[in-house]
C-alpha cells in the first residue's frame, strides 16, 4: 500500500472517532462510526488473499448491520421523545436497540460471531487496531447510555465473560485466542457499567495496555500459532521471559497489574448485593485463565522446536521501535501496587 493512502486511512480512523467524541447529535455520532469502518476496509484488504477479503466481507455485513440497527434506534428515538442528543435515550425500546447495535459493533456476546472469524483474516497489527481503537467510538456511545433497567447489560457482560472464556479452550490461532480474550475483558466492562462508570474507564484502559503489549510482542516474535511460541527463545530471549507475565496479567493474576480491574469490579458487584452474578463472574474467568495458562506453559517450559537442522530462526534485530512496548509492558505488570492513586485517579 502507497504510505500517502495510508497515511490517508490512519488520520480517517482519527477523525472518525473524534467525530464520535465530540458529538452530542446520534446522526454525527453515527457518522464517525461510519467513517472508522470505511477506514479500515482497505487496510485489512492490503494483503490481497482469500481469508483476507472474506473476513473484510464478514466484517463489512456485521458492521453495516449493527449501523442500520443504530440508526433506526435514534431516528426512532427522535420519533418518540423529539430529542436527538446521545444523552437522551429514555425510552425503554430505543435503548436496547441502541445497546445491542453497539454491542454487535465491538463483539459482545451473543453478538460475537463475526469477532473470532474475521481476526482470524486479519495480520496482527490490522488485529491490533480492531481490538482497540475500533472498539473506542462504539464504547464512548455505550458509555453515555444510561438505562433504567440494567439488565440488559448485565446479561451481555456474562455472557461476553462466559463465552470469551469457552471459545478459546481449543483454539491454536493466536489471532483467534486474542479476539476471544477481547470478547471477555469487554463482558467484565458491560458489567459493571450501570453501577460504576468510573471502573468501566479503568477497566477498558487496563485492557487496551494489556492487549498493545501482547500484540506488539507477538509481531516482534513474528508468530501467529500455538506451537510457533515455543522458538521465540531463539528470536528475542527477553521476550520470552515478559510474555508470560503479559498473559498471566491479562488472565488477572496477582499481583499483576490485570487483577485490578477485576478486584474493584468483583468488589463493587458485591457492594450492590449482585454476589451471585460476581461469584459466576469470577468462576467463567477461570476459563479465560485456562488458555492463559496454556500459551505461557508452551512458551517458556514444553515444546522444544521441532525445526530441521539449518532452519532454525536465531536472534533477530527489531525492526521497528519497541519503546512503546517496553512502556506498555511495564504498566501490564507493575501498575497493582498504585492502585489508590489510580483509584484517585478515575474517581476524582
């Protein structure tokens, strides 16, 4: 791809979000979102193979029906209270339309389905910005949704939690695990949200360093399969030693900084007398912990590399700057004994 188009489509997926940001009108706040899906359509084409465009084409059809689902829901919304501003969403219709299209824009379960497929399709650094900056716009809308009811958001949450956790016992992609460890970490968010906004915001932080720091680990390692971790000895041996500590963080171990979120989420679910739903919380993260476990295992203690004499990947130079790695991986693993400045933080 010619760096003035891509240039072009990166300060598109710019706009588009800010767009949604600084809109308190649906229809401009729609049009940002609108804007960030036609960004990124070429970008995950580039690579011009099959797998390649069918997961564009799923990805085009799941996003272009979650859009029309939010748009009907504003119009109608303007329809039943004569109100177009994001914050004015009472009527008890229109807000579970508006929550399940943008449920279906970031992959909450049961809306999910397009996630695992077209990560799959996708090389890592596209995979990179679907998992966190595609997900930004969609979440500020869900964020300014305030229902009455929240039911809705807690059965999404439990669901995303649950099905994150199962999809990604027998999966050997990467790409695939990642999409349904996103699928997960988005559930934990929707389910605190209509209690505590303030931890949802921590939470989604804590998951975009946390997913940065995995992703950007395994493009250094040039690995997008289970049994490929097992010689990133070879390529990058400090990489090894901080990948699994990524993982463990992100599966919400102590005393890493994933267990943060978590700990205030399951704290603050207790607090609102909802301790069945935080213990079936805690015990579906388990799974999620399960395939954790596995890549850490493969990566550093089994699996010597079954490479023929002479093909074996030694030590490379980095291509690219790890500067922004070394500072995400730090926070992913440090961050927990800061935890009332952070508090202070988002709480303020």
């Amino acid at each position: 791809m010619a760096p003035f188009v891509y240039s072009t489509l990166i300060i598109s997926l710019g706009l588009g979000t800010t767009m949604t940001f600084a809109s308190t009108h649906w229809y401009l706040a729609w049009m940002g979102i609108e804007i960030n899906t036609l960004a990124i359509i070429p970008l995950m084409t580039q690579n011009h193979n099959p797998r390649a465009i069918e997961a564009t084409t799923k990805y085009f059809f799941a996003q272009a029906t979650a859009s029309a689902t939010l748009l009907f829901a504003a119009v109608s919304n303007a329809f039943l209270t004569g109100e177009w501003d994001i914050l004015q969403i009472n009527h008890p219709l229109t807000s579970t339309l508006t929550t399940l299209a943008l449920a279906m824009k970031i992959g909450l379960a049961p809306l999910h389905s397009w996630m695992p497929e077209v990560m799959q399709g996708l090389n890592l650094l596209t995979g990179l910005i679907l998992s966190t900056w595609q997900k930004l716009a969609p979440f500020c809308l869900i964020y300014q949704i305030h229902p009455d009811n929240p039911n809705v958001f807690i059965t999404l949450g439990l669901l995303s939690v649950i099905v994150g956790g199962w999809g990604g016992f027998n999966q050997v992609q990467l790409r695939k695990i990642l999409a349904y460890s996103s699928i997960a970490h988005l559930g934990w968010m929707i389910l605190i949200l209509p209690f505590s906004p303030p931890l949802t915001l921590l939470a989604f932080f804590t998951y975009l360093m946390m997913t940065f720091s995995l992703f950007s680990s395994f493009m250094l390692v040039r690995t997008t399969h289970i049994n490929s971790l097992s010689t990133s000895w070879a390529k990058i041996p400090t990489l090894t030693a901080c990948v699994p500590l990524i993982l463990l963080s992100l599966g919400g171990l102590p005393p890493l900084t994933g267990f943060l979120p978590k700990w205030l989420i399951l704290q603050e679910l207790t607090k609102q007398d909802l301790a069945p739903i935080a213990t079936l919380a805690a015990l579906s993260s388990l799974f999620s912990l399960y395939f954790y476990l596995r890549l850490s295992y493969t990566m550093t203690l089994t699996m010597p590399p079954n490479n023929p004499a002479g093909t074996l990947p030694w030590r490379l130079n980095p291509q690219h700057n790890t500067l922004p790695l070394a500072l995400t991986t730090t926070t992913t693993i440090y961050l927990l004994p800061v935890t009332p400045a952070i508090l202070a933080l988002f709480t303020s």
